[in-house]
C-alpha cells in the first residue's frame, strides 16, 4: 500500500467513525482550521506580504488528523497539549463533568438578555 493510500484509508476510516468530516472536539473543518491560523483555502498565509511570511505554506497534514479514533484539529491538539504539559488532567475531566451533567450552572437562562432589553429602563 501507497503512503497515498495509506493516507485515504485512515481518512475515510476516521470519517466514517465521525459521521462528517469535522473535528471531533471542536467540530471546525479543515477550511475553519486554515482560516484560524491565517491561511487561504490553498495553504498559503492571508496578508503574506503585509507579514513577510510569503513563502510559509501550511500542508493538508497539519490541519486535521485522521490517524486516531476520530478526527482531531491542529488547534485542538496544540489547546490539549498545552492543558496536558500544564498537568490539568483532572481539570479536564471535570469540565467535560461540567459540560454533560451541569448546563444550567454554566449557561443560566435568567441571566441572559435581549441586548435591547439590557439597555431599557426597568419598570
Ligand atoms: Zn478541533
């Protein structure tokens, strides 16, 4: 087997598992990935001259990966490694407890506002 087939084989695999072509944890696409690190849709950097970085070209292979249980974006990998160097294990956990069985404590209805609302004197 080609690298090149290699390559499909665990993208479409890891697709598959997923359900769509999209970051597990983040659900960015690849284009969303380019788009938050400052590059056009072809790799190349936005505003390359205004930055001198014209000759820095981002890879297909640096914007998802498909070589795991499930798709995973470069921006998540770098947020993860950065929570996992800074040894926050247990803080993750309990943020992923947080976001499953406590919405209400993070996202509480009676404190959002119309920002119409916010402004209109109280009667
Ligand atoms: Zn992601």
């Amino acid at each position: 087997m080609t690298s090149i087939d290699k390559h499909f084989q665990e993208y479409f695999a890891s697709v598959d598992k997923a359900g769509d072509d999209r970051c597990y944890l983040c659900r960015r696409t690849s284009s969303d990935v380019k788009t938050f690190f400052g590059f056009n849709e072809d790799g190349t950097p936005v505003n390359a001259d205004e930055y001198g970085i014209e000759d820095v070209v981002l890879y297909k292979l640096d914007i998802m990966s498909y070589k795991g249980t499930r798709p995973v974006c470069a921006v998540c990998q770098l947020n993860f490694e950065t929570i996992f160097m800074a040894g926050d294990h247990d803080c993750v956990e309990q943020v992923m407890r947080e976001i499953e069985n406590e919405r209400d404590k993070l996202w509480p209805m009676d404190k959002r506002r119309d920002p119409d609302e916010s402004s209109a004197p109280e009667e």
